[in-house]
C-alpha cells in the first residue's frame, strides 16, 4: 500500500468550463450569415404575403400637393393611385395588341392578367409580386412565345411596373429579393421553355436592377430626412427645456439676494432686540437667540442653494436687486443706447413686496431690450399703474423706422447697464418675462399693434397684507 503524505494546498476558485452547444457555437460566421439572409428574405416575401395594405393617398402638407389650389389638391393627393392605374392600362394596351393579333379576340383574358397583377399592387403588394412571377410562365406558353423565352411582352411591362410600385411600398431590402427572385426564375424558365439564357431576361434585369436602385435610394434619402426632421424636433424641444431651466436658474439667482437680504435684517434685529430692554427675561433673550440662530442657519441653506444653481461664470452681484425706484436709471440707459422711451406712473405709489418690483423691472427691462434689438428707430413707452389688488405693467414700443443695431451695438451687447436680450429673436425674452409673471401667479398678454408695433401687458397680483 503507498505511503500517502499531507502535504499544504492552497485553495483555488472553482473554474467553470462551458461545453459548446453542438450545432450552435460551432456554426461559421458564414452560416449565420446565409441563415440571416433566409430568414430576411421569409419576413420580407413569406410572412404576411396575403396581408391588406392599401396605398394611402399623399398628405395634404407635402412640398408639393400644398403648393395647388385647394380644389386640385383634393384630387392630387391621388396620384400614386393614377399612376399605377396608368401602367395599368399601358400593360393591357400591350398585352391586347399582342394576344388579339396572334390567336385572336378570345385570348384577350389573358392579357387582362399582367394589367391586374399590376392593380393588385395598390391593395396586397406582396402578393401582387408573386402572382406576376407565377403568371409569367402560363401566359408566356398559353400565348404561344415560349420557345422565345419566359416572358411575354405584357408580363416584361407588367412584372417591371410590379417590382417597381412594391419596391417603392417596401423597404430596400425586399427590392433585392425581389430582383435575386426574378432572375432566378429567367435562368429556370429559359431552360425549360426557351433554352438557353434568353435577351429578354438579361435586359428585364437590367432596366429593373436601375428602377429598383433609383426607388431605394429615394426610400434612403426619405427616411434620412424623416431622422433629421425628428431629431431637429427633438433639439428644438430640448434647446426650450434648457432655456426654460436657465430662466428658472436667473430668477432663483436673484430672488436668493432678495431673501438673504430679508433674513440677514432678522438675524440683525434678534441679535439687537434684547438690548432694546432693559433687564429682559431670559426667555425673552433665549428666544431672539434662537430666532437669530434659525436666521444665520437659513442664511447658510440658502448659500448652499446658490451653489446649486450658479453658473460657472456666475458672479455675485456688488449692489442690491433693483427695484422700481431704479426705472429711471434704466429709461436713462435706454435713452442713451437709441431709444426714445416714456415713463407714465399711475395710482398711488407704494412700497410692494421687493419680488414683485425686482420681476417689474426685469419685465420692463427684457421688453425694452427687446425693442432696441428689433425696432430701431421706434419709440416706446412705459405704464406703471399702481392699483388696488396688484402692480400693472405695460409697455409698448412702435414700429422699426431704422436698421437693427450691429452685434457690437450698446443696446445688443448689454453696455450701459442694459441686460442684453436672452436671444436672436426666438423668443426667450418672452419665456422670462413669462416665468416670472407665473411664479407670482399674475397674468401677461403679448402681441403685435395695429401699427405695427409690440405690447407687452402684465399683472402681478400683490394680496393687502403684503404691501409694505
């Protein structure tokens, strides 16, 4: 018996080994490839042959049908059908000239057969190929040019126009079956009713190679138009959703300094209350106390929100937010940059809570920059009422009597203490004044003057116990 001696192993993770499939990993490259191709082809001319899928019209809103009158365009939007119509009758044309002359007037059913195969393509595509290709060789024996070849002169046209109309219904992929298919059957056929490899063949595969290869690439260059049309809808969606965020990121940014401000004078006046008294209790001053401790902690929350929303370039401001008592300053700004405005204040003037007077002269100021941007040469003018319930604001510019300012323009660059316009003309100078009437849940109406000027009207709600 052998001496059996314990010697020290080291443990090894357990190894998994994976037995091939046989019949699966063992398959070339090539193999998968053909079988893909086969089962392409069975998706394409197999499955769902006999499906009913009638040829819509054109739409209505097509580069071409919305050029026409109204009256013409009802009926255009029918012209794939009167086309493939037309082949029709130029197929039976055909065959009947054919048939008539060699066998006489009770052949003539058969050249009714190409015309259909042809019609059938408006409703059941798939199938309208396959009835063309079965058709070809009885109508070629029964009409007497079988030792010609496979074809009759009414199947060439009508099987050209049937791989054409289905190619142009189908995706480019089919058309290729459909051509390997056609000639397939001309090698067949030939030997079995023509001998030999026949012209007629050789020129349907050609001129059908070239209408088929035009048809594919007017389907590529369509779906690549329909891909760039969808993801332009899809940048234009997204480019509003980043503007509507940098709007949104604007007004936190300056409603931040209008709340730091309000909660730097509570901690101020909690620290200075106790020693307003004399001899206060104690609960008195632990209560300030703790006022002022919430106040400097809220402060420091709502630096940590600033960080959040900042911009990389974003810098803090060195004065206070403005206010409507700063509208002159502004008018003044916008009187040296070229435009002559007007200032009109109605009602009694009062001091309003500072987000509503900061979101009135921004209002003010994007219309105005507006207005410099694209009505040079006109004048505008600013209402300012102040009315029981609110704050109303209008302004109204007339029409451009001059050349729009160069891009190094004051007025479009943001000098002279004007902030320059969030855009070339898109609109989202409109978006801002539109986030900010919506966060005081006011109300705004823009639009276009019977001069042919712009009206920027806004309300913004102010409830009595908030007026300062």
């Amino acid at each position: 018996m052998a001496d059996v001696t314990d010697t020290p192993t080291t443990p090894t993770a357990p190894t998994t080994q994976r037995i091939p499939r046989p019949g699966a990993d063992s398959r070339s490259p090539e193999f998968r490839l053909a079988m893909g191709a086969l089962a392409g082809l069975r998706r394409d001319l197999f499955h769902d042959a006999f499906a009913y899928r009638p040829l819509a019209p054109m739409a209505y809103d097509g580069p071409v049908i919305r050029r026409l009158p109204a009256a013409v365009r009802r009926y255009a939007v029918w012209t794939p059908h009167a086309v493939v119509a037309g082949g029709a009758l130029l197929v039976l044309l055909i065959g009947a000239s054919v048939y008539s002359g060699a066998l006489g007037p009770v052949t003539l059913v058969f050249a009714a057969a190409p015309a259909v195969t042809v019609l059938m393509t408006l409703v059941r595509p798939v199938l309208a190929f396959w009835a063309s290709l079965a058709s070809a060789p009885f109508l070629a024996v029964l009409g007497g040019f079988g030792g010609g070849g496979p074809w009759a002169p009414a199947t060439v046209a009508a099987h050209l126009t049937v791989l054409t109309v289905v190619a142009a219904r189908t995706r480019p992929r089919t058309a290729f079956w459909m051509w390997l298919l056609t000639g397939a059957y001309g090698l067949f056929a030939a030997a079995v009713l023509g001998g030999g490899y026949p012209g007629d063949t050789t020129a349907l595969l050609f001129v059908s190679a070239v209408a088929l290869l035009v048809v594919a690439l007017a389907q590529v260059r369509r779906d690549a138009e329909r891909e760039v049309a969808a993801q332009q809808s899809v940048t234009a969606v997204e480019r509003d959703r980043r503007t509507l965020l940098e709007e949104r990121t604007t007004i936190a940014r300056e409603l931040h300094d209008v709340v730091a401000h309000h909660m730097s004078v509570v901690a101020i006046q909690a620290e200075a209350a106790p020693y307003r008294v004399q001899d206060p209790p104690p609960e008195l001053a632990q209560a300030f106390a703790t006022i002022r401790e919430n106040a400097v902690a809220a402060l420091t929350e709502l630096r940590r929100v600033l960080g959040v929303v900042r911009a990389e370039d974003y810098e803090a401001p060195d004065a206070p937010q403005p206010t409507l008592a700063d509208l002159d300053g502004l008018l003044g700004n916008v009187r040296d940059a070229g435009l002559e405005v007007g200032l009109a204040i109605t009602g009694a003037v009062r001091q309003l809570p500072p987000g509503v007077e900061l979101s009135a002269y921004r209002i003010t100021q994007e219309a105005l920059s507006n207005a410099l941007r694209h009505a040079p040469g006109a004048s505008a003018k600013v209402e300012v009422a102040y009315v029981l319930g609110g704050l109303g604001v209008r302004i109204v510019n007339g029409p451009a009597r001059g050349l729009r300012k160069p891009a190094h323009h004051p007025a479009a660059t943001g000098e002279r203490g004007l902030r320059p316009p969030l855009s070339d003309g898109s609109g989202h100078g409109l978006t801002g004044m539109r986030e900010r009437v919506s966060m005081l849940n006011g109300e705004m109406t823009t639009g276009p003057t019977e001069d042919g000027g712009y009206e920027v009207a806004v309300f913004l709600p102010v409830a009595k116990d908030e007026t300062a």
